[in-house]
C-alpha cells in the first residue's frame, strides 16, 4: 500500500515524536508498503534547523522549514511551528498522487483542519495519531489571554480529531478525553501504547557510557525531551535534594533544548551534570548502568500523554521512579511491572528518600509479563488494515 505520514518531526531526531515516526516508518516499509513523511528539517529538541537530505531506508522524506528561525518564547515557538507545517502540508499535497492511507501524527494540530479537505481528496482513508494532547495543558494556563488561546487549541484539535476516520491514543485517558471533551464517537478511537524500539540491541551492549555513568557511584539519571510537562524544575530541586542527602550519588540529565540549557546555566552543583542526547547505539548502554531513571509528569497533565520511553525501560529492566497524577492510567500500569515504581505527589524530601532506596535494590531479573502491551504489531495490523479494501 501507499502510506503517507504527516508530522514536522522525523529522522534524524533522536528522541520523542521523530524517533516514534522513524521507527513506524521503518517496520511499515519492512512489510512492503511505499512510505512518504511531510515532515520539517529537523528541529526538535533544540529548536534550531538542522538542515539534512539524509532519507530512511524504504521511506521518502519531503522537508520543509529550512530557513525557519525559532524565538526562545516557547508560545512564540509553537505559533511558527503550527503556521510552517500547516503551510508545508498544505502545499505538499496540493501535487501530491492519492495514497491508501495518511497518517496525522500530533502535535502539532493546526494542519489537521487546514489540510484535511486535500487529505480526503488524495487518500482514501485518514487517520490519527495523538502523542499530546494540547488542550489538556491549555487547562492548566493561567490568565484572560492565555485562557483565550487554550480555547483555540481546544477548538482545533477537536475540529481536526472528529474529521478523521479513526484516531490512535496512546493512552486510554487520552482517548477517555477526547470522546468526553471533543464529542469523538467511541467507535473511532482506539488506544495502542508506544513501543519499544531497542529491545534487540539490549542482548550484549557495551559499556560505552562507563566513562560519564561512574562505577561506585549512585548514578541517577533523567534522559530525554525535557519540556514544562516534565516538571523541569521539579525534577532539578530533587537532584539537589538527593545530593545533598548522599555523597555517593550522581545525577545527571540526558537532553538538550531552551530548559535544558537555563537548568545547565543554572546548575550550581558539582554532583549534578549535564550531557548531550546520546545516539540510538548508545541508549542500550545508558539504560544498563542508570542505577535509577527518573520519568517526572507534571501535576495535572496524566491525561495529555503517555512517556514513549517508558516501553525501552521496561525492556532493559532498567529501575525506574514514575512520578504521575494520583489514579493516572500510567500509575496503574507501573503497579504491574517489577521494576518500575510510581509516587503520585511532588513532595520533594519523600522522593528523595524513595529513589535512594530503590537505587540500593537489586537489578530485577527476567522479562516484564506485561511487556507485550509495548508492541508496535498490533499499531501496524490496525493502520494497514483500516486501508484495505
């Protein structure tokens, strides 16, 4: 079949939406599927072109925003994302073939309604993929004006979800959400978790981290996008507050981007170090000496989206403090994993002492039973089947 993917972010991003979107391109081209992806030069997590022709095996890359220039204001920064792919998808597909099937991953969202009337021209079946749910955040703004655009994006969203054939959540509260909020018809919504990406390079992965990840030390670590639904600031004055109670540990953020560099800037603790993103053959390596990670959501937000990276924990048995919304869909997934705990509050001091302890225990031995919900097979059957015949 012809499948054609939406979405700003894609290889060779190294973490979030483009790593999922490469990945799923890669097993759809693997089953014998042409694959486009619209998609923008990369810019994520840095918010900086980085312009590239590189293309991904079996998959076509049709790039735009070459010349984009990003502000630091994070709200200045989504308007001209929003805009720029809105704009890219529009004309991208006004020459465009017609495919069997296209692929809307968001966010973004303003595309959705923009280009959906081409989409349904050119395709014969349209679809979603919701990673984030913006109105949910929108909720938490505080202030008239800021209130006035949570509105909007609220709108947007539902406009652009209830045009499309079938939407994909990748949590149930996500999809709860929408059919509650957004008058979505349950019979249109499905849910599928994200899904592990390393699990055949965690067999025999070389220590390539040992000279950052000390041995001896307490090595905890926070790897990833680091964006305000991760509670930054939060997870920061926890370092501090687990340094300052035990000598031997080391903290340390994996990432990059705005809030990566003013918590760098601003980071007066020798104990607490700041490392760029690793690269794709490394993350089997970081996961395997990370005493304890670190997967913070900030309060509130439980219902806008589900941790990509938490399937890749699950599967290299990595330990792992989940930091939720009490009653959240991901608390009560982590209860059914071994290695994985989950507080729901931000009461430093108590999370301290939490990690510190599960630092100290023993590596957990064998595969999670429940690791089987992380796997892209069933996302795959349900995409290719919506588009035949």
């Amino acid at each position: 079949m012809k499948i054609r993917i939406l979405s700003p972010f894609f290889s060779p991003e190294l973490i979030s939406t483009g790593r999922y979107n490469a990945f799923l391109s890669k097993v759809l081209a693997s089953r014998q599927h042409h694959i486009e992806i619209i998609c923008l030069h990369p810019i994520y997590p840095t918010w900086q072109v980085q312009p590239t022709h590189q293309q991904l095996e079996g998959a076509i890359a049709y790039r735009g925003g070459r010349y984009l220039i990003f502000p630091k204001n994070q709200y200045l920064r989504r308007i001209i994302l929003e805009i720029a792919f809105a704009s890219h998808a529009f004309f991208s597909m006004i020459s465009m073939p017609k495919v069997d099937l296209v692929i809307n991953v968001i966010p973004p969202s303003l595309f959705l309604p923009i280009a959906y009337p081409i989409q349904r021209l050119r395709a014969k079946k349209v679809v979603a993929i919701v990673h984030d749910l913006q109105g949910v955040y929108a909720e938490r703004s505080e202030g008239r004006s800021r209130n006035f655009v949570g509105k909007i994006i609220q709108w947007i969203e539902k406009t652009g979800l209830k045009r499309m054939d079938q939407v994909v959540f990748l949590s149930q509260e996500m999809k709860t959400y929408c059919v509650k909020n957004y008058g979505l018809r349950e019979e249109s919504c499905v849910v599928h978790y994200p899904f592990a990406t390393l699990k055949d390079q965690l067999t025999g992965c070389q220590d390539t981290l040992r000279e950052v990840l000390e041995f001896g030390k307490t090595n905890v670590v926070y790897s990833g996008a680091l964006g305000e639904k991760q509670n930054p600031d939060g997870v920061y004055s926890l370092m501090r507050k687990i340094c300052e109670m035990d000598d031997t540990v080391r903290c340390h953020f994996f990432s990059a981007g705005p809030i990566f560099e003013r918590l760098k800037v601003r980071n007066d603790c020798e104990k607490i170090m700041f490392h760029p993103l690793v690269p794709e053959q490394d993350l089997a390596s970081l996961y395997a000496l990370s005493d304890i990670q670190i997967v913070p959501q900030a309060p509130g937000t439980s219902k806008g989206s589900m941790p990509s990276k938490l399937p890749n924990l699950v599967a290299s048995r990595c330990k792992v403090l989940v930091v939720s919304d009490p009653g959240s869909e991901l608390s009560s997934i982590c209860l059914n994993i071994p290695s994985i705990h989950c507080e729901t509050h931000w009461d430093i001091p108590i999370l301290a002492n939490k990690i510190l302890e599960i630092a100290r225990q023993d590596a957990v031995d064998g595969e999670s039973s429940q690791f089987g919900m992380f796997s892209i097979e069933s996302l795959v059957t349900d995409l290719t089947t919506m588009a035949t015949p």
